[in-house]
C-alpha cells in the first residue's frame, strides 16, 4: 500500500469516528434552534467533554500503533504523549470540571472549552493520522 493511499485510509477512519462525536452537537444544534436557546449553545459541558475523549483517543491511536509499528522511536512517542496530557487532556478535564462547577457562564472557561476543542480535533486527524498509518503498516 502506498503511502498517499495508507494516509487517506487513516482520514476516513478518523472522519468516521469524529463523526459519532460530533453528533450529539448536532442534535443539541437542533434542539438549541428549536426552543429559540442558541446562545447558550457553546456554554454547555459537552464541549470539554468532547475534547477529553478526542485527546484520549489520540493517546490510545498514538498507544496502539507505536506498540504494533516496530520502527517507532519511543522517545517521540512519549514526548508526544507528554505533550497531549499536559497541554490537551489535563485541561480539557479542569475545564471541564470548572464549567461544570460554574454552570457555563464564565466567558473565559466558555473560550477555553471551545479552543481546546480545537486542538483536540486537530490533534485528533493529525496525530491520530500518522498513529492510525502506523497501525494500518505495522499489520
């Protein structure tokens, strides 16, 4: 398999898994719409909660294909991972934590939910890209 043909492989793998988060926006979007509630569609938890599951997926893909991929530098791997805890998972989870405690009305916890959405999808095709490519060749 070629290496253009193994990557868009892994996007179509990760379009469909991001798909079955993203639902549940959609739905809450419809809902929001239909009771004239919109603006208090980003407030809500879900988004926090949703970027610690794509970070945390992001750690398994990265996991699972630096174990089955046997040309994996662990030294990367782990920085990587570091990095996705530190700056992705952990926060998404005090954030998370705080919103729930505040019920969603601090502008600044809102942003902070919502950019580390962000860099959760990111982090999620990109990452979870190359570890997905990993997964499929070490097969």
């Amino acid at each position: 398999m070629t290496a253009s043909k193994s990557n868009q492989d892994a996007w179509s793998i990760l379009l469909s898994e991001y798909l079955f988060i993203f639902l549940p926006f959609l739905v809450i979007g419809i809902i929001k719409i239909y009771k004239s509630d919109f603006s208090t569609f980003f407030q809500a938890a879900d988004w926090s909660f949703a970027s610690s599951i794509l970070f945390g997926q992001v750690i398994v893909k990265l996991v699972s294909g630096s174990v089955i991929h046997k040309n994996a530098k662990w030294q990367r791997v782990v920085v990587l991972l570091s990095l996705i805890l530190v700056v992705g998972l952990v926060p998404s989870l005090v954030v998370l934590a705080l919103i729930l405690i505040d019920g969603g009305v601090s502008e600044f916890l809102v942003d902070m939910q919502l950019i580390l959405f962000g860099l959760a999808s990111i982090a999620f095709f990109f990452v979870g890209s190359a570890a997905q490519t990993m997964i499929d060749e070490g097969q």
